[in-house]
C-alpha cells in the first residue's frame, strides 16, 4: 500500500483498488473492488464507496448485472457516512458532505458541493462549481449544468403518475436546471421541467411549467414575476 495513505480502524479495501498519493481514510471505510481515487482525497469515518445497487423484488426499474467501479477525482472530500454506488464518476476538488447519497451512473462536476443528506439518484449528471445544499433531493434521469444552485429541501420529481399501472414505466422524466439556474428552499419541481440558463425559482414554489430564461417565478404554481436583475446573472458574476 502507497506510504502516504493515513488509514483508520476497520478499513475494508477491495480488490485491484486505485488510490492517489496523499490519502486520509477514516474508521470503518469499505471501497469495493476496482475503485479508482486519486491524490491528495480525504475519506472519513463510514464512508462506502463503489456499492453495487440492490433492487426491491417490488422495483419497476430494470435489473442491472455487475456495474464498473466508481471514479473519485483528485482533492475530493468525502463526508462520514456518505454512501457512493458503483459506475458514479465524482471530478476533482469535489466536496461531499456527510450522510449524502449518490447513485449509479452519476457524474458530478468539478469544484462542486454537495451538500449533508443530499440525494443524488441514478442516472443523473451534476456540473462544475454547483452547490446542491442540506436534504435537498435530485430525482433520476435529471440533468444539471454548472454554476447551478439548489437550496435546502428542494424536492425535483420524475413520475407524473399517482396510479398503479404499468403504462407510466416508460414515460419517467427527470428535470433539467441549465447553467446558473436557481432554486429556493422547500421548492418542488414536477417531472420533465426545464429552468432554462438563469432561471430563478424562489422558496417554496411547486413548478408545473417550463421557467424561461432569466425568469423569476413565485407561488404555487409558479408564475414569473420579474426577470433577474441584469447583476445576477451568471455572465456578470466576477
């Protein structure tokens, strides 16, 4: 093992597992088999990282055979008790606080937050220098660009369907938050919405419709109000 690994109690390290220079692993770690983590990453204490997914006997999603292992970039911090799946990809300098979940398939930007208890599911992409913060909850299949910000306890959606049927298997939509997009506390965003670049949502709104850009919306629904001012928009942002 590289002598530049600080490494805890309990540690679990898989087969042909990667590791970088600089590295500091907590107590009670498991990285699974063919993780690759580069240099100068901390790792702390109950951190899982390259789990494979585990389906309900009940779960309409497809059953998936052995996953690749998950990538973790250069300068990234990973947050006690933070749980990572197998083929999610994390860039470098990335920040992920405790108690977070990221999925299969997951890609995650450079430089971005991601915030205590934040969800991430599967198949989701996340840009460069975003801040997902505290309990907020990214449904699957969404996409996310960068310089994006979503607040506490924003909940996004991907099943427009309340009924039984099997007819609503194929119609799942994740949402889509373009560059500089915005969201405030509490709000909910329904299934295949699009905030277009600079869009801003504000707290506690339910989005039923697509927010154009540059649009401020309100309420429940949410109903554009104003558009941002011109020295909030992410090209006039030093």
């Amino acid at each position: 093992m590289n002598s530049s690994i600080q490494q805890g109690q309990n540690v679990v390290i898989g087969k042909e597992v990667a590791l970088g220079d600089n590295i500091i692993i907590g107590n009670n770690v498991v990285i699974y088999d063919g993780t690759r983590i580069g240099s100068n990453v901390i790792i702390q204490d109950n951190v899982v990282i390259g789990k494979q997914p585990t389906r309900a006997k009940a779960s309409i999603l497809p059953e998936t055979k052995q996953l690749p292992p998950t990538i973790i970039g250069n300068g990234v911090t990973i947050g006690t008790s933070a749980i990572i799946y197998a083929n999610a990809e994390i860039d470098n300098e990335v920040f992920i606080a405790d108690l977070a979940t990221i999925r299969e398939r997951v890609t995650v930007g450079e430089r971005t937050i991601i915030g205590r208890g934040v969800a991430i599911e599967n198949d989701c992409v996340v840009g460069k220098n975003c801040k997902l913060e505290t309990n907020c909850y990214i449904t699957a299949y969404s996409q996310i660009g960068n310089f994006v910000f979503v607040a506490p306890c924003v909940v996004t959606t991907n099943d427009n369907y309340m009924g039984r049927g099997k007819e609503r298997f194929d119609k799942f939509k994740g949402v889509t938050i373009k560059d500089g997009g915005r969201i405030g506390a509490n709000a909910t965003i329904l299934p295949g919405k699009v905030i277009y670049e600079d869009g801003a949502v504000a707290a506690a709104s339910v989005v039923t419709k697509d927010v154009k850009m540059e649009e401020l919306v309100v309420g429940s629904p949410a109903k554009k109000i104003r558009n941002v001012p011109e020295n909030q928009l992410l090209i006039n942002q030093e």
